[in-house]
C-alpha cells in the first residue's frame, strides 16, 4: 500500500490551532550532530520514551530513526488538550528531548498538528515505509512500492548488522504495566518501553487503531 507523501506532509503545515478531539500528532527530530539511521537507531528509541513519559495524552509513540513520532488522544477521558496551539505543545515536546537525549551535543525541533482519526494508521505506515525506502537507498536497491512492502515484511538478506528483532521496521513505544502496583495508593504503575518486534502496520492495523479507536 502506498501513501501520497504530500497528503502526509500537508496535515503538517495546517495552522497553528489544535483541535479538541481530534488526534494530534506531534513529531520530534534532532537537528545537528550525526543523523544518519545508524546513529539514530541507538538514541532516538530511548528519547521516544522519555518524550512520551513527559507529555500529556500520549498513547503510542514510533520512530523512524531520524524521527520520533508520538500521538495524542484526549477524547477517551473527556478533558481537552492543555495546549491551545501547537508552537507550545513543539516547544515543550524539543525540550524533553534533549534533556533525554544521552548525546547532550545534539538538539532538537518539533512539529506537531492535527490528523483525522482515519488517517491516523495510514500517517505510521507512511513513516515505516518511509524508513523501508531510506534503508534501501542505502543499499542502493530498487525503491518501487513492492520492492518497499517487500523489505518491510522481511528485512533484510542480512539481519544481523543492527539490533535485535525487527529493527528495519523502526520502533514502537508502548506503555505497559509494570508486575508490581504502588504500595501506598494500590495504584497499578505503568511505563513506556519499546517493542523490539514492531509488527508490520499496513497488516496488524489494530496495533495502533486500538488507540484511535478505544473501547467504550
């Protein structure tokens, strides 16, 4: 499945006023040092992490190495967004990131905006085909939407030149309970870490429409 880049990138550049109920996407990139994907994979996972734990309404993050991509949802519980406009909303979500960020020379921009609800999961499987197309480049191999669908279902010929698990798919954020709840409150204590095994989202789509669309 192939989606218009420039439909992606037009959600982007629509205004400066957030939209109550509305998902929000908001996306991080490091502007200096070394940004190639090699780099990348190493510390932007970890500032995926550290960004979701610190911003409000997050419910899934991605990253396609040379971007973190996190999205917002205020609709399940009723209260809208904190954040009127989306400079401020940018503004803290780069200034978590290099606080996170364990290379301490590299800084960060931010972005973030509005995306219907059905576009949602075409805006991540974008963003991993994206990283499909960029990892072939590399390789100087043959970037045609079969060619692309192709690597992000199988990887790589070889697969152990990176990190673990599915890797060439980029990496998801997710917040899970940790075993043990709070003593004091009997709260249960949640956490973000990242799923190593980042499925294919043109074909697990629920893996991220579950938090679009979340059960009533």
């Amino acid at each position: 499945m192939k989606i218009p880049s420039g439909r992606m990138t037009e959600y982007s550049d629509f205004g400066q006023k957030l939209l109550p109920r509305t998902p929000v996407i908001v996306e991080v990139s490091p502007i200096s040092g070394d940004l190639s994907v090699f780099k990348g994979g190493k510390f932007l996972p970890e500032v995926l992490c550290g960004v979701a734990e610190c911003l409000p309404h997050v419910v899934f993050g991605y990253t396609d190495y040379s971007t973190c991509s996190l999205l917002l949802v205020d609709y399940p519980r009723w209260d809208w967004f904190e954040f009127q406009d989306s400079q401020s909303l940018s503004s803290m979500a780069a200034s978590y990131a290099t606080m996170h960020a364990c290379d301490k020379e590299i800084a960060f921009t931010a972005k973030s905006f509005n995306l219907p609800k059905d576009e949602v999961i075409n805006y991540f499987i974008w963003k991993q085909a994206t990283l499909a197309g960029n990892l072939l480049r590399m390789d100087s191999l043959k970037t045609t939407p079969d060619a692309i669908n192709e690597f992000v279902e199988s990887g790589p010929i070889s697969t152990d030149r990176l990190w673990p698990g599915t890797w060439w798919r980029g990496r998801a954020c997710e917040r899970v309970q940790a075993p043990a709840c709070n003593l004091s409150t009997r709260e249960s204590v949640f956490f973000w870490d990242i799923d190593e095994n980042t499925p294919v989202f043109n074909k697990n789509r629920d893996y991220i429409n579950t938090w679009v669309y979340p059960p009533k």
